[in-house]
C-alpha cells in the first residue's frame, strides 16, 4: 500500500492559494453596489432678496460686417427701448424673489425671503453671508445677463436670462447647491442649467419688438417664471428631506 504523504505544502502553492483567495475576495467586493454619498437634509431655505440687473442689453449679432451706419442706429434704438423698459427692469427683482419662494414652498420646503440682509449700494450681490441675520440655509440668486438677443444668421430676437444659484448654510459657508443658468437665447437645450424660451416670445425684426413692450414684459415674466421653477426642482434633486 502506498504511503499517505503528510508533509506541508510548498511555499510555491501557499502563494497559489493566497492569489487565488485575493482574487476572490476582489471579485466579491467589485459586485457589492458603489456607496452612494447622502443628500444634506434641508427643511427650511432663506432667501435673499433678489437685486434687480443694473442695465438691460439689447444686442443684434446679425447686422453685416461694413454696415456701421445700421450697427450705430439699431444701438441708440435700443438703449432707448431699454430706457422705456426700466420698470421691468427694476421689477425683475422682487418678482424673482416672490417666484423662488413659492416654488420651493411648492417643492416641499418651508421658504420666506430673508429681511434685514445688508448690502452694499455699489455691489448689491456682494454679500457677507457671515452677516446674515439667520442660521438656516440661505439661497442667493443673482442676474447675469438680461436683455434681448439676435444671432447671427438670425433677425429674430428672444429673451437672454442667464442667472447663478447658491444654496449654502448659513453656519459654516458650505455649498450646498450651486449653478449658472441660462434661459432663452444662450440655452442649448433642457436640462438643469438650460431652460429653452416659451416658443411664443419671438419678435421678427427689431422695429416688431420695440412696437411690443407689455410683451416683451411678460416675456421676462415668463423667464421668472421658468427659472425659479428649475432653481426649485435643481434644489429637491440635490437634497433630501429632514429625517
């Protein structure tokens, strides 16, 4: 009968063993599902009053090259169309501010404007958030861009409302949520920082929208109306409710 070998393994299969087991263990963890990272809680969100855009801008990229004579005049008519636009302008502001609250509030978080917020005359968005007379998260918005726009190729104007979001806490600066948005003429696209115009605010040629200003109002309403909205929905996708 042949003998039974007891001797211990060799070294050569300990390691064999142990590439093996390694392997094993690699494949186990690499089918377990990747952690993914908690939403902050938010229940209550401040918001800061929205500051009106200093100046509105009327730009027609479509006037040909050499036509100075056109490029001047379609200029001064615009800076005069703005002029006559300034009550929306300044308007822009609190309707803003009124629309963010009640779609976040529509979004499931209890929202108000923020008073007693200071700021400086010269630079209304330049804010000391450690100022702030609250301790709850603060949402600051603030208009980049707001205007009439015509591409060129193009002689249609449409709105341009390009903005910037910033949900923060208020007890140590943290970003909670933050995006630049752009509705109408500079969007491309739906998605979380491009909200496409209302197909209805469209003006054929520049003496078509100057000789419509209660639409070219409701336009921006529009445009309000619209970007709160997706700040609101943006906001809920990057956060969780309280527990």
């Amino acid at each position: 009968m042949k003998a039974i070998d007891r001797s211990l393994p060799s070294r050569r299969t300990l390691l064999a063993l142990a590439l093996t087991a390694g392997a094993l263990v690699l494949a186990a963890c690499g089918s377990r599902p990747a952690t993914v990272a908690e939403l902050p809680a938010v229940a209550r969100i401040m918001v800061i009053p929205v500051a009106p855009i200093k100046k509105l801008h009327t730009e027609n990229k479509g006037i040909p090259l050499g036509v100075l004579w056109q490029s001047i005049a379609d200029r001064v008519k615009g800076s005069e169309f703005n002029e006559r636009m300034e009550a929306v302008r300044k308007d822009m502001g609190p309707k803003m501010t009124a629309a963010l609250v009640a779609q976040l509030n529509a979004q499931g978080y209890r929202a108000q404007a923020l008073e007693g917020v200071s700021r400086p005359a010269a630079s209304p968005d330049n804010i000391d958030y450690g100022l702030l007379p609250t301790s709850e998260p603060v949402l600051h918005v603030y208009f980049n861009e707001v205007g009439m726009y015509s591409a060129r190729f193009s002689t249609d104007y449409v709105p341009r409302v390009n903005l910037s979001a910033y949900l923060m806490t208020a007890k140590d600066g943290d970003t909670v949520y933050s995006e630049t948005i752009y509705y109408g003429a500079d969007a491309s696209g739906d998605s979380s920082g491009s909200v496409p115009a209302n197909a209805r605010d469209r003006w054929g040629s520049f003496g078509e929208l100057v000789a419509q200003p209660q639409e070219v109002a409701r336009s921006y309403d529009d445009a309000v109306t619209a970007l709160a909205t997706r700040i609101a929905k943006n906001i809920r996708a990057n956060t969780a409710p309280p527990r």
